[in-house]
C-alpha cells in the first residue's frame, strides 16, 4: 500500500457460476402449481356444494352461511395467490426482454415493474398511446405489455 498503490486481484470477488434457469424460476414455478392446485380445489368445492348428491360428504357444510364463507375465503385467497404469479411472470418478461439481444425501451421496463401500480400503468398507457398529433408509433411495445398488465390487474385485483 506504499504511494497509494493497491492490489487489484485482493479487492476482486471471485466469479459466480450462473444459476440453472429452473433454480432461477423456482419460486415462479411454485407459484403456479400453488395457484393451479388452489383453483382446482376452490372449484370443486364450489362444484361438490351445489351439487345435490355431493362427491364428497367431507367438503360439506350443514350450515350454507359455512359454505359461502369458506367459498369465499378459498376465492380471495385463490386471486390473491394468482395476481402474485402474474406479477412474478411479468417481472420475468420484463427482464428476459430487457437482457435480449434488441433490450428494452425505459417507458415498457418501468411499466412492467412491480412498483407501477394500476393507476402508473395506465397513465403511462395514455402517455404512449399514438395519437393523431404524434408523428412516430410505438415500437417499445408499451401499448401491448401495458394493455395486457392493466385488464389483467383490474380483473383479477
């Protein structure tokens, strides 16, 4: 360390071997069969229920005000469950289409973000729209990932 002088292979880490894509997307991968697994089970209940010979005696209730809230606690939790898997694939397409070999315009990677609420997201889909002023169309994608974020929030949300 004489006249400021400093070692540069003692600072540098040593590399990190990449992660396998299914250890990358494990978490997601989960998060799908969790939500397939909850919505298969949240409509056979409701099926099993009005059914009048039910396929199951144990997912019966003798009261129907038992049934409707647990129907309705399986249904929230269900959309609960599938809007976290939607915005887990949507933080996956986001940074696949930012790492690809085009990358990614600003605009469509702070839309598809998990900090861009419903409201960002649709001002942000106004902003870009090609209106009839504007000279040039939106080669970003903004209009399709945006379009596809909002109706897809503000129907499962």
């Amino acid at each position: 360390m004489e006249n400021g002088y400093r070692d540069p292979s003692v600072f540098q880490p040593n590399p990190v071997a990449p992660k396998s894509p299914l250890r990358q997307h494990l978490l997601t991968l989960l998060q799908a069969c969790l939500s397939f697994g909850l919505l298969f089970f949240t409509i056979f209940f409701a099926v099993n229920c009005s059914r009048d010979q039910p396929l199951s005696q144990k997912l019966t209730f003798q009261k129907p005000e038992t049934t409707v809230r647990v129907l309705n606690i399986l249904s929230h939790v269900s959309m609960f469950v599938l809007a976290a898997l939607t915005t887990s694939v949507f933080d996956m397409v986001r940074w696949a289409l930012a790492s690809s070999k085009y990358g990614l315009a600003a605009l469509t990677f702070t839309l598809l973000g998990r900090a861009t609420n419903v409201t960002g997201v649709l001002y942000l889909l106004l902003a870009s729209f090609p209106w009839p002023c504007k000279t040039t169309r939106d080669k970003s994608g903004v209009g399709l990932w945006g379009s596809q974020r909002y109706f897809l929030f503000t129907l499962v949300c």
